[in-house]
C-alpha cells in the first residue's frame, strides 16, 4: 500500500514536469508560461490564451495556423523539421528560416526557455 503512494508520488511528478517557454505576440509583449512536457509549444499556447496562434486544425500539421518564427539561438536545439511540416509551412504567411509550426514541437526539459514569437496567423 505505501509502495503504492510513493509511485504515485512520483508518477505525478514525472506526469507534470514543466518547461518554460516564452511567446512573443505580434504587439511586441512577451508571456512566459510553463507547459507541461509532452504537450506541444502549440497546445501551450492555446492552454494559456496566446494571441495568435489560431491551431484552425488542431494539430494534425494541416492548417499553419500555429505559425511561429524561433529564436535564432534555438533553432538547432529543436527537433528537425519533416516533410509535412515543411511543405505546410510553405503556406503559412511570411515564412522565413526560422520558421516553425509549434505544433510539431513537443516540449520537453530541453526546451525549457525556448522563445518564439508569434507569426502573423490570423489574416
Ligand atoms: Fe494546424 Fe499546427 S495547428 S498546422
């Protein structure tokens, strides 16, 4: 029964490990969050009420709508990009090279910090 408490203890501190993750919305202010891991930067956004990130379509990589262009210093800290996030991108407005869908950026303790700013997504 102890036994029992005790990972449960630390089944839900493993469950609710945070990372901090800065969003930069398109007036220029900055909201820090924490987002648990396993969620996306995406869900963190819509959980915590960022202005601009639309996600039209939830997540599925479909819509570009979760727009966001990273910071420089974490562009190779992220998990590299795959085809279908590539190619979607190609719809998003303004995409430049730092450009990422948050959607398909999973948090984790390596994030912790991470800042995106918020593209231009509802047009
Ligand atoms: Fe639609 Fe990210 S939420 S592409």
């Amino acid at each position: 029964m102890q036994i029992l408490k005790i990972r449960d203890f630390f089944g839900t501190l493993e469950r609710k490990r945070m990372a901090k993750i800065i969003y930069v919305t398109t007036d220029g202010k900055r909201h820090e969050v924490e987002v648990e891991n396993g969620y996306t930067v995406m869900e963190g956004a819509i959980n915590n009420n960022i202005d601009g990130i639309v996600a039209e379509c939830g997540g599925a990589c479909a819509c570009a709508t979760c727009h966001a262009y990273i910071d420089k210093d974490w562009l190779g800290k992220l998990p590299p990009m795959d085809d279908m996030e590539d190619s979607m991108l190609d719809a998003a407005y303004e995409r430049k090279d730092n450009s990422r869908l948050t959607c398909q950026i999973e948090v984790s303790d390596a994030l912790d910090g991470l800042t995106v700013f918020v593209a231009e997504n509802e047009y």
